[in-house]
RNA sequence: AGUCCCGUAGCUCAGUUGGUUAGAGCACCACACUGAUAAUGUGGGGGUCAGCGGUUCAAAUCCGCUCGGGACUACCA
C-alpha cells in the first residue's frame, strides 16, 4: 500500500535539487507548453540579457517577477512560450574587448597603428567575448527556476536576427520615416559615438561635477555709446575649452543691460562693461558704488563702479567684437551679438558664449542668424594642432582632464612644468593644470578676463566610459520618432502599466518630449545600417532582406561595381541555418559590399545601428519575420486591432495562434527608456500596435542599508551563494513578498530566513502532520469518494471557506499583477488560519479512534488545503509548490491516471489552477469562527493575568449578549472555544440575571454630520452622562439633549453601548466583546487537573523514550493521597490519552527505571513507563 | 535647477472617502503551551505618524512651507 513520504527535516536546498532533476528527467517545463497546444496563447517577451556580465541578485528578482505571472497563466490554462534571447552588440562589449586586446578604438581597422587589429578579427573578439558568461546564466537560470527555453535563443547577431531588422529600417525608409542629419549631439569621445538620449538618460548618467569657469570680457568694435574707456561685453562660461571656438554672444531680446564703468579687477585697468542689469550685484559689490574712482589703486580689493548707461537686449543685437581668441579665423560672418530665446538671468552675466559646433542652442541660433562656426576640437576630444601658443596650449590636447589616462596626465604635466617656469608664468607648478585653467589664465594675462571660479554643476557623463560627454556637431541617421509621438501617447493609454505612475508619469512625460530618436553609432561591432549611397548623394538603396541584397550585387557585379557576389550560395527561401551562415552581415563585409543604381556606385554609409534597435525589435526579430512565422505577427494585429474573427477567449480553445503583441513583459524600471521605449516605438512606427498590453516595472535591489548594490562597495549579493544557502523558493519568497515589485527591495538575508521559518517551515511541518495520521490510518485520498462539504463540521467548512476565499483574492492579485500581496494572502491564510487554528483545534480528530466520516472529513480537508496552497504558491515557489504537490498526490497518482481525475498530473505545474467554488465561501462562517478566535485569546488573556495554567480546567464563561444574532453565531463555536481555553461552560448573561457594567461609545462619524460645531461640547456632555443615554437608548431608542441652545437627537445609530464589567468576575474586553471567566476551582476541577497534568508527564516520557504515537505502555506511578483521588477519579481519560493499557499506582517505585516529575507547585512523585507486548 | 514620488515602532511593512486609545510580523524581555513544532499562545517595553504652519468639531490621512531620501527631466551659458 502506498505511503505519503514522511521528512526528517526541511531541507530547501535539497528539495531544489530533487525538483531539478525531477523536471529534467520528465521534461515538466516542455511539458508544461505542449500540454497547453491549442489553447489560447498567452504571449511573453523575455528582455535579452547580455552575457558578457555576470548575474546579479536583482536578476533574480526581475526574473521571478517574470515567472510568477507565466506559470501562474500556465495554471490557468494558456500556453505560454517563453523564448530566451541574448543581447549580443553594443559598446559594453566592444569596450571589453578593446580592454581585453589592450588596445583602443583608434587601433581597428588602423593599418597605421601599432597595435593594429582588423575588423574582422575585433568582430571575431566581440563574438566570442559576448557569450562569455553564458553557462553562468544558464545555471542561476535553472537554479533559480525560472522556466525560460534556452535551448533556441533569439541572438542578436544572427544573420536572420539582422534581416528581420534591416526589413522593419527599410519599412520606415520607405515609410520616410528615416533622414541623415547634422545636429549638435552628445558624443563620446572616449567611446567614440554619438549617444542617443535614451543612453543618456540612463541613471546616474548626469553626475556634479566642478568645473573652472570663467567671465570672459569680449571687446567691442563698433560701440554707438558715448564713453570714457573701452568697451566690453561680459559673457560667463562653465567650458572655457569652447572658447577658441566662440562666433557670437547671445543676449535676451527684453533683458535690461547696463554699462558700467569700473577697473579690470586683474590689470587695473579703467573700462566699461555690459552685462544685465539684473545680475549688476553679482559682479560689483553694492557697497563698492560709493568709492571714489581717484582713490583706486590697481590690485585693491574693493573696486569703485559706476553706471554709465542702458540698453535692451534687442538693442545690443548687430554690435560686433574681436575675436577672443584668434588662433583660426572663422569663414563668412562672425563675432555679433545676437538674440536667443534661451536667455536668462539665472546664471552668468545675461550674455551667454555661442560656441556653435559644442552647443544645439548655440548651433540652431547660429544658423539662424547666419553666424559661421568654428570646431576647433576632434573627435578625439583633443584640440586641433592650430590651438596653440606655445606657453599656455599645444595643440592637440584632450579638452577635458578626465579624457587622460594618469600615465599621459603625468607626461603633460612635467611638459608644463618646464614650459610655464621656463616662461616665468608660474613660479612652481604643482599639478596638471587642465585646458580650461590654462585659456583662463592665458585670458587673465590678456586682460580678458573678468573673473574666474570653481563651480559645481551637473554635467552628462558617457554611461559606459563614466568620461564626461562633449556636444559636437555629428552626421547621423535618425528615426523621426517625432512624426509618430502622437499615436505613441495614444496607444500608450491602451497599455496597463504596473504602476500605474510609471506609465502616465515617467514614460507618459517621456512621450511629450520626445525627440527624434538617433540611430547611428560610430563603431564596429553590431547591426549595420542596410543603406547605399552614391558619393554625390543622387542615388540611394535602402536594403530590406537578404534576398535584396543579393539581387542587387548580382546587378552590381554585371556593371562591374563588385567582382564577384558574397552572397553567391545564398538560396532565397531557404531559412535553414546552413544557408543563412553562407555570409555575415556584420562590417567589414557589408562595408566591402558596392552597390549600383544608375550608372553610379553606391558605399555603404558606415554607421551601425543603435543595439537598443536590436532589442526593440525582438517580437519579430525572433521569429524571423516576415521571412518566417509570417502568421504569428500578423494574426494579433488582425486580433489586437478588432480586425479578427475570434475575440481573445480567456482560456478558450481555438483562437488564432499569434505572438504579437506581448500580454505581458517586465524589466527594471531602468528600461522606461530603454527596451519599454524601443519595442513601443517600432511596433507604433512599423505596425500601428502596441508591443505589449501589460508591462510590470520593477524596482532597484538595494542593500539592506538602502544603499544601491555595487561590485566595488562590496555589498552586492552573490545570487548563488544565497540560493545555495537558502533555496531558491526562499531566496524568491522573500523577494516577492516584502516589498511591491515596483518598490525598491532593500535586500537582507535575515529576511529569507524568517520566510523559511515561518511559511515554508510552518507548511512542512502541517504537511509532516498529516503524513504521519493518514500514514497510520493507511488513509488514501480517494477523489472520487470524498465526503461532500455540506456534510463536514463546522471547523471544516470554516477553513474550506476560508481556502477559497484565499483562491478568489489570489487569482484576483496575479491577474491584476500584485504578486506580492498574494504572497502576503498565502502566508496569512497557512500560518494564522491552517496551522495555527485548523490543525491546532483538529488535532485530535487525527490521532482519536477508528476511521470515521469526520476523521475522513479532516483529512479531506487537511489535504485540500495543502494541495491548494502548493498550487497558488507554486508560481512563485515553484520548487516547493512542486514538492508539495508530489508528496500529497504521488501515493494515488496510478488511480487517478486511470480515472483520469485531477491529480493524474505529475507535476504542480502541469494541473489546471482550482477555482474559487463561491457555494463553499459562507462569510457568516467566516465571522463566528473570527468571534471565536477573538473570545479564545481573551479568555487565554484572563488566564495570564490570574495566573491559571491551560491545563487547569474551569467551570464557566459569562459573556453579556446585547443582540441575538451576535449570540447566535457565538453559540455555533461554542465548544471549539470550550475546548481551545478549557472550560466547561459558557453562559449568555443579561441584566435580569446579572448586573453589568456598560460603556457609552458615541459614533463619531455619524455624530460629526448631525452636530458639527458642537461635537465638542457633545462628546463632553457624553462623557458625563452616559448612564442616562444608555438608559434612554435602551428604553426608547433616543435620547435628547441641548447644547449651546441646538437640539440634538442621539439615536441607536449614534452610540456603541458596551458591556465592560461584570462584577465579580474577572473580565477582559476588546471592542465591543467583553467576556468573563469564573477563576473558582472546585476540588473535581482540581483532580481533573492534575489528572491532564499526569497526562502531560507521561507524554513527555513517552517522547522521550522514542516510543512510536501508536505503542501501548504500561505505567506505574508512586502513589500520593492528593494524586491518587485525581488519577483514580479520572482513570479512564488519562489511559485513552496516553495508549496506557495498564496503570498502577505503587508503594514504592524503583528509582532507577522511574522518572521524578513534579505534577504542581505542591505535588511530587515518581513514574515509570514500558512498552506493552 | 525644475517636476514627481516617498518619510508611520530598532527592522520590514499595513493603515482608499478625515472619526474615538495608529496596527501586524520580525527582533528583545517574561510567562505559558506542545504526541505536527527550527513552531505557537499571552503579557510587556518600544511611536511628538520627518518638522512647522493652515483648513476642520475632528488630521497619519486634505493644503502650504522646510528638512531628509529616491526617481525623472535638463543644451541651462
């Protein structure tokens, strides 16, 4: 006969591994798919991962998230296909690379460099580089459970991969959605790209950081105002490096602006200055405006101004000056002043610097005025030779300090120091004196500085490099996003978004600004963009399939453009792997490839794509639309966009198989911008749809500090240190219950433990419970002879009511994406209401006598409830859930296979979830049983404070009953009451029988409303004649007051009449409960118990001796007046409490074999146990 | 710099229309219970609900300001 497994010990760690293995051998997560064929798809998107990193714990978190809602679908019924992908491109690999070769960007592809690596061979490097910590994933994957197919991946880099996305650019090409342009762009020198604002709108991008700034005097040429001294315009800048490239001045067209006269306060000598008007006292001292001009002498601190004159911006605009800095001449117009919008009077001096190659402001009001631009900086980030003077600059250097490595800062360094000693400029030079504190000082020699200081500001940082951003002027490829940004904002209403905030708010906002989206990238490794251009721009192909491509080489060889056709063994329509590895898209090959159009020959233009492109198109890119799988993609925009036949049926069978767009996908609340953004934009620009329907952001993991985990504080979590030590449903539990997915988790391992304790511990050990009494009643689940609820007790239908009142909310909170308070649902339901009521009250019903229906009813109801909550936590503790589930069902799984029953599956997993049977839900139930929790506590209170042990059995509870109904419901739990606080009795009691103490409770919330203003005077008018309104309500049901000359009316509803005391008992209250406990102990309560506390001792014994629940013993116990009554007198129930089959009261016990105990304060003796037969 | 979110016990969190003495779990102390017990029960200590001001008969809750934390936005010269 089968047995239910019985454990030793919980183990999670152990019941992982067995799981593992057990899923592995059965295939249950394949299983868990194909089971579902023909039914409705529920559609997931796994975010590609980039293996060149290790996991990390958040990984884990944001993994379960994604878990929990696919198994819990499964449950339901849908199928469920969860595709993994790698994110193979981008600059994160190629900077790992480059580090690892030990060489930078300059060195590919360079012939000319010492260090020269071919394209060919870097992209080899990338390749190889990016799988580099697959095995790493795989395994926290399968240990920590999550159900995800990596055996046929989506990779980035495939061949088929990049002609799905070569065909969604040539659709927005065609759609003319896609433009070469010249903008202002923040461009990383040290990465060498342009960076697109979502890269750098990635956190922690914008960092403090201080700056020399400097107030730069530019002279004016052509001044109509009458003066005494020349004449300056005063302009502020936190990038002195952009000075040499200044063109202009920018000033606010209604900005007041005065003329001052005053001394340079370096050389001391008379000039006049413009700046605004409003920002005067910044730059002169009020004070210093009645020093007497004859009394300055140069070098004095405090110097003598004066205004000379005013003028409007739009009157300054057309004044020109000379060259700051004359190191290049600029062509064409020049050096004016012009008017900005962007103008204020927040900072500087009301004059912004216009340096139009490192600003979009400054470009876009250069262009607009006609002002040429100087770009005296590369995209090394270093100046052109011409930048020099010998003394202060050289030419050729990194603008900002943080572009050079210490071993260079050091070389420059000693330089400057021979240079500028040499030259008399410093007397000792310190340190490295960066570009910017050169120009100033260089400026300050000239007599064109007005004042220098350090300031803080923020400043965008390149987020791979963590080196500082220039803007510099770049030829780029955009998508014009701006074109779609209105259906975007639309359709984004149509996406829930979990929390709700993060998709109004955060992408919400993101949407009304949004900019068109630039997509080149100046690198090696990663999707070429698919187009052709002739050198004088006439002709253009953009490139949309393979098949294209071909065809047009195959044109191109015949006019002679290409010798021969790379792609000359591709076989159109042939999607197999061998096929699609006859050739590679990647550079250098596609930059070799010469096209044709008209006479003319075509090159590639030499950009690669943005990788968050290549993860954005993954819904079809994985699919190898439209080459392939042509149905999937287009079946749900017919479904989505109302065009279908068949509504989405929930779990119905027969709709049209489709993978777009998502029902579901979550990521970290970092992708709002990046993945969350890209998927919504190409599905808007390519097919009018959403990409997703539901979309969960999680939050940050942070140390249990708060503080955010990093490898260099050493605070970060190992994920398979923690999932080693504490299982992964533990690891998960924990995750998923303390916190909303959406709230920052502040990781502590204290944490996982008390999880494992107090849910996963209180759960084995009522699973043990029941193992062990059906195991000794070879008590089988039978599904098909069950007995029916209605004809269980009470308790029973108390927690199957409570069971399935905790199936409807759980359901409701993983359909509505609330894991964590469905977590928080099962935890309460198994420990307050399964084990700490259920089992507690039903224990004896286990191990009392013969099978009986109401011993068949328990264990009915005991395995119920286990094998409902193994199934709602198996999503998110899939081990255990699983675990659970096999031990409960594996001892019937033949019969039920045969009979074709519910639990004929082998697995949790692949069971259809149980639903909420509302017949069985009885709130009325569910509230008596509340009582009697509540009135079981106080009377436990009661005994606390009189010091009277549980074991001590008494005669009666009073409990005052002002309403039948509440009486009614109490007298149907009477006796588990009885029996949880051990007493004999309980009696309803009113005034004709007793003498009660009430309290007048007034009901605010109603009382508010009625008397307003006068509510105090009420409440203290209360607090002293609550005897009389009691009396009044009582009697009549009203009662009448006045205060300050208004009339109120109390009525019933207006007051809480409490029952508090009963005098002469001993009395707890709580709310308007309040119970009484007769403490007096008569001498047959006396005997019986001491009779439990036999009882008690020899249970002890019987432990302690390792006998077996079921041996029958023999006991002998030294006799004792007091103790002989009480045993004698309760003989019977102490030997069917024990199993004893023979107890003997002795004269003289042997001390060897007996025990003493102490039965109370009082009473000694001596017992002995043997096993009987 | 601006916008938004948050601030409740030592820790993790509840506390949706404003309503009487602000709750739970963990941790700590004491006592008890235990033939499922790495559990549990009862009691205790622990809170100016970040601070200040306002609205109101009544504020953890609504409003304003300040402080602290976080996220987002930003070419801010």
């Amino acid at each position: 006969m089968s047995k239910y497994p019985e454990y030793k010990q919980l183990n999670l760690p152990q019941i992982s591994a067995d799981m593992l293995r057990f899923w592995e051998e059965q295939k249950t997560f394949e299983k868990s798919v194909t089971s579902r064929e023909g039914k409705t798809p529920w559609v997931f998107y796994e975010g590609p991962p980039s293996a060149n990193g290790l996991p990390g714990i958040h990984h884990v978190m944001a993994r379960a998230i994604k878990d929990i809602f696919c198994r819990f679908k499964t449950l339901q019924g849908y199928q469920v296909k969860r595709k993994a992908g790698w994110d193979t491109h981008g600059l994160p690999i190629e900077l790992a690379v480059e580090k690892g070769l030990g060489i930078t960007k300059e060195d590919i592809g360079n012939k000319n460099s010492p260090k020269y690596l071919s394209v060919e061979d870097y992209n080899k490097a990338c390749r190889k580089e990016v799988m580099k910590y697959t095995d790493k994933w795989e395994e926290v994957t399968k240990k920590m459970g999550y159900w995800v197919d990596m055996t046929d991946p989506y990779i980035t880099y495939d061949n088929k991969y990049i002609e799905s996305v070569w065909w969604l650019l040539n659709n927005l090409y065609k759609k003319e959605l896609l433009y070469k342009g010249f903008t202002i762009q923040p461009y990383s020198p040290a990465a060498g790209t342009g960076l697109s604002s979502h890269e750098l709108n990635q956190p922690g991008c914008y960092r403090d950081v201080k700056d020399r700034t400097a107030t730069v005097q530019f002279k004016i040429q052509n001044s109509k105002f009458k003066i005494n001294s020349d004449l300056y315009i005063l302009a502020w800048t936190t990038t002195p490096w952009t000075l040499p490239s200044n063109t202009a001045l920018a000033v606010g067209k209604d900005i007041d602006y005065v003329l001052v006269e005053s001394f340079n306060p370096f050389s001391g000598k008379l000039q006049t200055t413009i700046l605004a008007k409003e920002l005067l006292n910044k730059y002169f001292s009020e004070k210093n405006a009645e020093l007497k001009f004859e009394d300055y002498k140069a070098g004095d601190k405090n110097i003598p101004f004066k205004i000379v004159g005013q003028a409007k911006g739009s009157e300054l605009a057309g004044i020109t000056y000379e060259q700051l800095l004359p190191f290049v001449k600029p062509e064409g117009d020049a050096f004016k002043v012009v008017v900005g919008d962007f103008v204020t009077t927040t900072d500087g001096t009301g004059i912004v610097h216009i340096a139009p190659s490192f600003g979009a402001d400054d470009f876009q009001v250069a262009r607009k005025n006609n002002i040429s631009s100087l770009t005296l900086v590369d995209k090394r980030g270093k100046f052109l030779p011409q930048v020099q003077d010998g003394v202060f600059l050289y030419g050729e250097e990194f603008v900002k300090e943080a572009y050079l490595s210490d071993e260079e800062k050091k070389t420059e360094f000693e330089k400057q120091k021979k240079i500028l000693e040499a030259a008399g400029k410093i007397k000792e030079l310190k340190a490295y004196l960066s570009v910017d504190e050169r120009i100033v000082l260089k400026l300050q020699e000239e007599g064109k500085l007005f004042k220098k200081e350090t300031y803080e500001h923020s400043y965008p940082h390149c987020w791979r490099t963590d080196k500082p951003v220039l803007y510099y002027p770049l030829d780029s490829w955009f998508i014009k996003s701006t074109a779609a940004k209105d259906r975007m904002i639309e359709l984004n209403k149509t996406i829930n978004w979990k929390p709700e905030s993060t998709g109004t708010g955060r992408f919400g906002n993101w949407l009304e600004n949004l900019n068109d989206w630039n997509l080149s990238r100046s690198r090696f490794w990663g999707i070429p963009i698919p187009i052709w251009t002739s050198e004088d721009r006439s002709e253009q192909i953009c490139i949309g399939s393979v098949e294209d491509l071909q065809k047009e080489i195959a044109n191109a060889v015949a006019k002679g453009a290409m010798k021969e056709n790379p792609l000359k063994d591709f076989k159109s329509g042939n999607n197999s792997e061998e096929n699609y590895n006859t050739f590679d898209l990647h550079k250098p090959y596609a930059d070799n490839i010469v096209l044709e159009k008209n006479g003319k020959k075509l090159f590639r233009e030499p950009d690669l794509i943005d990788v968050w492109f290549d993860s954005g198109a993954m819904p079809y890119a994985q699919l190898h639309y439209p080459f392939e799988n042509r149905s999937l993609i287009d079946n749900g925009l017919s479904l989505s966009q109302g065009r279908g036949s068949a509504a989405k049926g929930s779990e119905g069978e027969g709709a049209a198989v489709a993978a777009f767009p998502a029902d579901f996908i979550a990521e970290g609340v970092d992708q709002t911008r990046g993945w969350f953004f890209t998927l919504h934009a190409i599905a808007t620009m390519n097919f009018d749809s959403v990409a997703y329907k539901n979309v969960v952001s999680n939050g940050l993991v942070l140390d249990k500090n708060g503080n955010k985990m990093s490898k260099r504080l050493g605070n970060a979590v190992d994920p398979f240190i923690t999932i080693d030590k504490y299982g992964a449903d533990a690891t998960r539990w924990y995750m998923i219950a303390n916190a909303a997915p959406w709230d920052n988790l502040k990781f502590d391992v204290d944490g996982i433990s008390e999880v494992q304790r107090q849910l996963f511990g209180t759960l084995y050990n009522t699973y043990g419970f029941y193992a062990l009494y059906a195991n000794v009643d070879n008590f089988l689940i039978d599904e098909k002879d069950i007995v029916p609820v209605k004809d269980r007790q009470e308790l029973d239908r108390w927690i199957l009511s409570k069971l399935h009142s905790l199936i409807k909310d759980v359901t409701e909170l993983y359909e509505t994406f609330e894991p964590h308070r469905a977590a928080r649902l099962i935890e309460e339901f198994v420990d307050e209401h399964l084990s700490n009521w259920y089992v507690r009250l039903s224990r004896r019903r286990f191990w009392k006598g013969e099978m009986s229906t109401d011993k068949k009813a328990a264990y009915e109801t005991l395995h119920e409830c286990l094998l409902v909550v193994a199934q709602l936590m198996s999503p998110i503790a899939p081990f255990f859930g699983d675990w659970m589930y096999q031990n409960l069902t594996s001892p019937i799984r033949e019969k039920a296979i045969a009979n074709k029953t519910p639990l004929q599956y082998e697995s949790v997993h692949l069971t259809q979830l149980v639903k909420a049977e509302t017949n069985i839900i009885d709130v009325n139930l569910e509230q008596r049983m509340a009582l009697a929790q509540k009135i079981s506590s106080m009377i436990l209170s009661i005994r606390k404070k009189e010091n009277l042990r549980v074991r001590q059995p008494l005669q009666k509870i009073q409990i005052p009953v002002l309403d039948k109904e509440t009486q009614a419901k109490i007298e149907a739990v009477k006796d588990l009451i009885l029996a949880e606080v051990n007493v004999k009795e309980i009696e309803f009691v009113d005034e004709s029988k007793t003498q009660i103490v009430k309290n007048l409770k007034l009901n605010f919330k109603t009382l508010g409303k009625k008397c307003g203003a006068n509510m105090k005077a009420v409440q203290a008018y209360g607090g002293e004649n609550g005897t009389k309104i009691i009396h009044d309500i009582e009697s009549t049901g009203k009662h009448i007051l006045n205060v300050n000359g208004a009339e109120v009316i109390l009525e019933t509803e207006d007051v809480e009449i409490i029952p508090v005391d009963i005098p002469g008992w001993k009395v707890a209250n709580s709310g308007p409960i309040t119970v009484a406990l007769d403490v007096t102990i008569s001498d047959v309560l006396k005997q019986e118990g001491l009779a439990r506390e036999i009882v008690n001792r020899i249970q002890n014994l019987r432990k302690d001796k390792g006998l077996d629940v079921t041996d029958r013993i023999l006991v002998k116990i030294q006799e004792n007046a007091v103790l002989n009554t009480a045993i004698n007198n309760n003989l019977n129930y102490i030997c069917s409490e024990t199993l004893t089959g023979d107890l003997q009261l002795v004269q003289n016990l042997n001390n060897a074999t007996a025990t003493a105990v102490e039965v109370d304060e009082t009473i000694s003796t001596l017992i002995s146990i043997e096993k009987l037969n």
